[in-house]
C-alpha cells in the first residue's frame, strides 16, 4: 500500500487569481483510520470558483483555509481501508478530500456512491455538486417554466452547461453567454441552445437585445458584473435571477457596480443568491432525475481533466482566465 500522502498547502492568500505562488507541496505519512474513519485513495478533485474565495482571509459563510492546512477541496476517492462497517476497501465515495492524494476522513462526511447510477467520473460530473447546483439554482430558486427564457452566463463551464441543458429539457428557451467562437460553438452545435452571446465578441448590451428581443424571464448567474447588470435590465415583469457565482468580481480589487438593481421594482421581479449544500436534503430527488436525463442521453457533462495533483494549483488560475470548456477537475489516480 502506497505510505506517503501527498499534499498542497495553502502558502499566502492571494490578492488577485490564485497560482503555484500560493500554494507550497508537503509530504506526510498516510494515517490509518480511527473508529469510524476512512482511508482513502484521492481519484478525481474538483477544481471549483469558490475555491478562491475559501483562500481569502474573510470567505462569508465557511471559515478559510487556514495558512499551512491542506487547500480545501471536494471529489471522489476511493477507500483503501476502513474502520466503518457501511464502508468496505474498494468502496468510491464523494468526500472533501482536499488537495491530497491518500486523506484520511470521517466517514459520516462520505457518500457511498451508487455506480449502477453512474461512473465515478458521472460522479463528479453530471451527477455531482455542479449538477445539483445547476438542478436547484434552475428550479427552486429561479423557478423556470417551460415557454420561458432562461439566460445562462458562463453557459460552457461546469454549472452554467448543466443548468442550459436542464432549461432546454424542461421546455425553456435557452440563451447562453461565453468566451469565444470555441466555447460559443460547443453550446450552440452540441448543446442546442436557442441563442449564443460572446462576451468577448464586445458590444454586449446590443448583443444582449439580439439574442433576447422580449427580454428573460430568468437569470442564472455565475458571473456577476455587467453581464448581471445587462441582465436586470432585460427582465421581463416578475422576473428571477438566481446568483450562483460572481467570478467577474472574486479576484479582482476594481469590482463592477451593479447600476440597474432600481429595475427590480418596476418589474416586480426578484434577486436571490443561494448556496447547494442549503438542499442537502433534497438530493437523492435530484440525482434521480439527472440519472433519468442521463440514461434517456438528453444531458452530458464536457470534462476538462488534468492529471496529476501538481497541476491543481495552476488550475484554480484556468478558471478566472476562462482556460476551461466544462468542469475543471483534477484526476490524481486511475479510476
């Protein structure tokens, strides 16, 4: 059995995007479980926009890493020895692994992963936290209806593709907002959406207005910034916009000043952010209806993999430089 644990450790906080500046590798022995405590073998790690703010030295609603801990991070893993009778070595579960390749956790913090439902790799993707987040952000909270318009920014990344997929299914129309003719192309050739804005093309507000001539009715945001500004104005009456993300405005000092909120009253419309693990309890109704999109190939995941731990700490830069088509995850040992 492999007797080293490899790890990434928070080194300094950042002032703008997070790089390998900020982070510093460390070896330790792996430490044999404890009664009701894991070992684990890390698989995949996901590579998500809040991670930025976790580093920062007042991250709002979870503590930060501390300078020194082990970067915090989800993912699945897979169990080399347990101290848990509901667990058994060769077990795969969603655990938050951080950046290490063998952690040892508490079990009640894992979920046993069903893989007649899907792959480890669906695990992480499609039917994973993006999902969910996509699932509950679409539904509950922007409260979506077949014959609306959903507007979708970072539309190609990892929540944004789920959420457009998800509008698209339940008989949305579905305009999608992204970074360049590759990423723009992947939504409107593979994914099927209505209506594709490049925020990079310049001219938004005019390209806003010809992709939604009658406006939205729904705002899914994982951005913030202007492309949220452009949004509130475009509001049809008793519009939603859920606020997933703002990774316009994470790391970076000169932060956009949102100028049209005034609108919401008008409209009678409404703004609400909200945060997936507040439907824990909901989950399994979520899951079974991704499983059921996913068997049916109405809904997919894009994947963009990197191998190997050493490049986590470039990674979480991809993100705020738009380097990625889909979710951003890190593969750390072979399925």
């Amino acid at each position: 059995m492999q007797n080293s644990n490899h790890r990434y450790l928070l080194k300094a906080r950042p002032d703008g995007i997070a790089g390998p500046e900020h982070f510093m590798a460390d070896t330790q022995p792996i430490r044999q479980p404890g009664p009701g405590e894991l070992l684990l073998e890390s698989v995949y790690i996901s590579i998500d926009p809040a991670m930025r703010v976790w580093v920062s030295e007042n991250p709002g609603y979870v503590p930060p890493v501390p300078i020194g801990g082990v970067m915090r991070a989800g993912g699945v893993g897979r169990v080399l020895a347990s101290a848990d009778p509901a667990f058994r070595p060769g077990d795969y579960v969603n655990a938050r692994l951080g950046w290490q390749t063998h952690p040892t956790v508490k079990a009640a913090e894992c979920q046993k992963l069903d893989l007649r439902v899907g792959s480890p790799k669906d695990w992480i993707g499609p039917l994973g936290t993006t999902a969910l987040t996509a699932y509950f952000g679409l539904f509950d909270v922007g409260a979506a209806k077949p014959g609306e318009t959903v507007l979708v920014s970072a539309a190609a990344g990892g929540v944004g593709q789920m959420a457009a997929q998800m509008a698209k299914i339940e008989g949305c129309r579905v305009v999608g907002i992204a970074g360049g003719p590759e990423k723009c192309a992947y939504l409107r050739d593979e994914l099927g959406l209505d209506a594709v804005i490049d925020y990079k093309a310049g001219n938004l507000a005019a390209a806003y207005k010809a992709a939604m001539p009658d406006g939205c009715d729904v705002f899914f945001d994982n951005v913030g910034g202007e492309q949220l500004d452009l949004a509130l104005a475009s509001l049809r009456e008793r519009g939603r916009v859920a606020i997933c993300g703002r990774i316009s405005q994470t790391a970076t000092s000169a932060l956009y000043g949102v100028r049209n909120l005034g609108l919401l009253i008008g409209k009678r419309a409404r703004i609400e952010g909200f945060i997936v693990f507040d439907f824990n309890a909901r989950y399994p109704e979520a899951r079974a209806w991704i499983g059921q999109q996913l068997k049916a190939g109405r809904i997919h995941q894009r994947l963009h993999v990197l191998d190997g731990l050493d490049r986590a700490p470039t990674a979480l830069g991809m993100l705020f430089r738009g380097e990625n088509t889909g979710k951003l995850l890190v593969q750390v040992a072979a399925e």
